[in-house]
C-alpha cells in the first residue's frame, strides 16, 4: 500500500500539534531522543532533494506514517525535525550516522552531504553531552559556523547549530530543551500558515479586478 508522502513542514506541524501542550514529564518519556531542527528553507544553490529518517514510534504516531514508511518530503524542505536515534536499538545507545545514502540512520538526500557524512555520539557518561564527529566528508560538517577537521568531533549543547555540507543548517535540541519549545513553534507554524493563505488569495482577487482607465 503506498504511503501518502509528506513534507518537512507538514511533519513538523503535526508533531508540534500533538505534543504542544504535553506535560514535560510525559513528553520526555515518549521521546527520550535529542533533535535536529531546520526552521528555514535551505541556503540558494543548494539542490532539494529531500530528508529520510528512520522514525521512532512516538513521531509515527504524530505524523500518521507506518513504521516501515521512509519517504522523502513530496515538497522543498522549509522545516525538518529529525530525532536523533539509531536504526537497530540495543541495551547500548550506538552512535547515530548521518549521510546521503540509506544505509545511515539519518538520511539527508542533499547533493552536497556525503554518503556517510557524520556521526552523532550519545554522551559517554552521565552528566556529559552528545557530541558531533566528522566522518571524513567533501564538505564538511560545521557547528555555530567553524568546520570540524575530519574525524574530530565537539560536543554540543542545546542552541547548538550543526551544518551537514554547508546550507543546510539544523538547531540541536534536547527533549529537555525542545519541549518549553513547542509552544514557540506553534505560534511560528500558525503565522507562517496565515501569510500563506493570505498569499493564495491575491491572484483569485486580482482575477476579479476589472481595470480602470
């Protein structure tokens, strides 16, 4: 049966939808993963060719997708939010890969990502960070702006902006962090939607606007 395809922003809608308002205790039990967060259409130039990930149960249930379902928005990513979690689940938390191809557990199908691209690291002890390594890619992974060499790695801390290439550029967010978020979120998705609706209408008006001479 074919799954109805949907785009980044549609999937950011519906789990800000569902989980606005969601006490934190709950929200942090269901989605016990950080995030990546795009909140802007890519840098021009950079060729849109969509996001896959794998989904985690929680944010299947937000966007209505069957488990098995790894599509690529069906429209130019505006917003992404990707849950940083592994594909094969263990008593372990591995390390989260992140490339082109789909073979990566976070699969960005941008020309300028490489097919394995990064990792993302789960914090080695209690009271330290997820981190971000490079894992020899062409163009390179930046944080807040500086290009990590190949190989290393940084640790990040909510705010945290990592960049996959270069245009592509994703806020990093704890559950603890993005949940006082939501709200945010909501009102932004909602104004965007207003100016959208209110951009859909002018050409029907103008249609209907004879000209005076």
């Amino acid at each position: 049966m074919a799954v109805p395809q949907e785009s980044g922003s549609e999937m950011l809608a519906a789990f800000v939808e569902q989980f606005t308002g969601v006490p934190r205790e709950e929200f942090l039990r269901l989605c016990p993963h950080p995030f990546l967060l795009m909140e802007a259409a890519p840098a021009p130039g950079v060729p849109e060719a969509g996001l896959q990930t794998t989904r985690s149960d929680y944010l299947e249930s937000a966007v209505s997708l069957a488990p098995s379902a790894r599509v690529a928005p069906a429209a130019p990513a505006r917003e992404l939010l990707v849950p940083v979690t592994p594909r094969v689940r263990g008593p372990a938390l591995p390390r989260v890969s992140v490339g082109r191809t789909r073979a990566n557990d976070i699969v960005l199908a941008f020309e300028q990502v490489s097919k394995l691209h990064a990792f993302l690291v789960p914090p080695p002890a209690p009271g330290r960070c997820w981190s971000v390594a490079d894992a020899g890619s062409t163009n390179g992974t930046h944080v807040n702006g500086l290009r990590l060499g190949k190989g290393e790695g940084v640790e990040l801390v909510p705010g945290d902006v990592v960049d996959f290439g270069g245009g592509l550029p994703f806020g990093f967010f704890t559950p603890e962090a993005l949940h006082p978020y939501l709200p945010v979120l909501a009102r932004r998705l909602r104004a965007r939607a207003s100016e959208e609706a209110a951009k859909a209408r002018l050409p029907r008006l103008n249609e209907g606007t004879s000209r005076v001479d």
